[in-house]
C-alpha cells in the first residue's frame, strides 16, 4: 500500500499536478496514522491481556491463603470457645461429682491460650509492591487493604488473653499441688493420690484467688468473642469476592 502510494505521488509531482499530490500525500499521512493508532491499539490490548493474567494470578494466590487463613482462624477461634465454657464450668459446675481425670480435662480447657497465626506472605507481597492496584474491582481491593487493620486489632485481644494467663493464672496454677508427675503419666489406677488431686482441684477451683483470675480473664476474652465474628465475616466477604473475580475472568 504505502508503494502504491509513493507511485502515485512521483508520477503527480512529474506530471506537475500539485493539487492531485497533495490528495495523496494527505492521503499517506492518514494511513500512517491508521498505522500507528492500530498499533497502539495492539498494545494495549495486549498489556491489558497481560495485567488480567497477572491479575487472575494474585486472586488465586491470595485465595489459596485466604481459605488457609479461615482454616486457621476457626480452629484457634474453636479453641477460645472451648476454654471459655471450660471457665464458665469451673465456676458454675457442680464440680464435686466429677472424676479426678474430669477435673483435670476441666483444667486443661482453661489452660488453652491458642492465637491466630495467619500465613501472610502473599498478602504482605502484594500489598508491599503496590500489587494490589491490578486488582480491578475496587471493592475487593479496598476489603484486603483493610483486613489487615482488623486482624491486628483482634490479635491484641488474643495476645492480652495470653499476657495476663502468664503473669496470673499459670504461676498461680504451679504454686498449687494440682497433680503429679506420676498419676498423668501412669496407669491411672493410683487411688490415693487420685483422691488427694481432686480435693486439690477443688479447693483451687473454688478459691478466691482463681475465681478472681478468670473473672479478669472472661473480661480479656470477651473482646475476643467480639471482635472474632467481625474479622470471620470480612475474610468470608473477602474469599466470596475473590472467587467470583476468578470466575469471572476464566
């Protein structure tokens, strides 16, 4: 094509025909600029085609974690639930019906200090390298930025849950007689001394001392329990957003 036209101008300059030349040569610059907008065009689209693959390569990163997370979540989130009924029944149980082995199951309950541990290398990548701006939908990409914000704040409940454990109840628990090396670890059939650790469970159960301790401790918890749903609920939303993008785009 652009032969065709240099023909044409050359044999309209020869033949001194100006207005017929310039036609062309407007003609030509037309075609060149076709030329260049359609290959503008080309890449564009194909760096558009590039950032959804790259995109479609994040969300299912970050969905991978995010359903790990959740896994995670719930299983430290089941641990918090299962401590506190272990409280409330140490306080509100008729506890002098029970076996010594049941006491100490009770014990063990409220002994639980598990947290959330959430694996955040994808998410930390992403958000660190300015990833996140791929990601097309804007409500999606707000929700991650500001999941971090809420997994912070629920850690600190669980963290001063942990703190005061170690600074009351746990030194309080080893200062008593509570069991023995030999009746956790034998065969059980120790009838005396099983005997003696149940009236020891009792008497530290029914204590001021511990009844003031998980008091304080029901208190930390209940943040926890607060908070626990809010985060549970945002990281569902999140997951949901993200598989519909994925799916959108297969």
């Amino acid at each position: 094509m652009i032969k065709l036209f240099n023909k044409i101008r050359n044999r309209a300059i020869n033949e001194n025909k100006l207005g017929k030349y310039l036609k062309y040569a407007i003609g030509e610059i037309i075609l060149v600029m076709v030329g260049i907008l359609l290959a503008l065009q080309v890449n564009t689209w194909n760096n558009n085609r590039e950032l959804k693959k790259e995109e479609q390569k994040i969300l299912k990163s970050l969905l991978n974690e995010f359903n790990e997370n959740l896994k995670r979540f719930d299983l430290a989130y089941d641990f918090h639930l299962k401590r506190k009924s272990g409280i409330h029944y140490s306080i509100f149980a008729d506890l002098n019906s029970l076996s010594t082995d049941s006491l100490i199951s009770v014990l063990n309950k409220v002994n639980r200090n598990y947290t959330f541990d959430p694996l955040q290398g994808i998410y930390n990548s992403v958000i660190n390298s300015g990833k996140i701006e791929i990601i097309s939908n804007d409500t999606l990409k707000s929700k991650i930025a500001r999941l971090q914000d809420l997994i912070r704040d629920y850690q600190e409940e669980e963290k001063g849950t942990q703190e005061h454990s170690r600074q009351n109840l746990y030194p309080y628990e080893i200062s008593q007689p509570l069991t023995s090396f030999r009746y956790r670890n034998g065969d059980g059939n120790y009838e005396d001394e099983a005997m003696e650790i149940k009236q020891n469970l009792l008497k530290f159960f029914k204590s001021q001392k511990y009844n003031n301790i998980v008091v304080q401790l029901n208190g930390w918890m209940s943040a926890i329990f607060e908070e626990g749903p809010v985060l549970r609920e945002e990281m569902v939303s999140i997951i949901n957003l993200l598989e519909e993008e994925i799916e959108k785009h297969n």
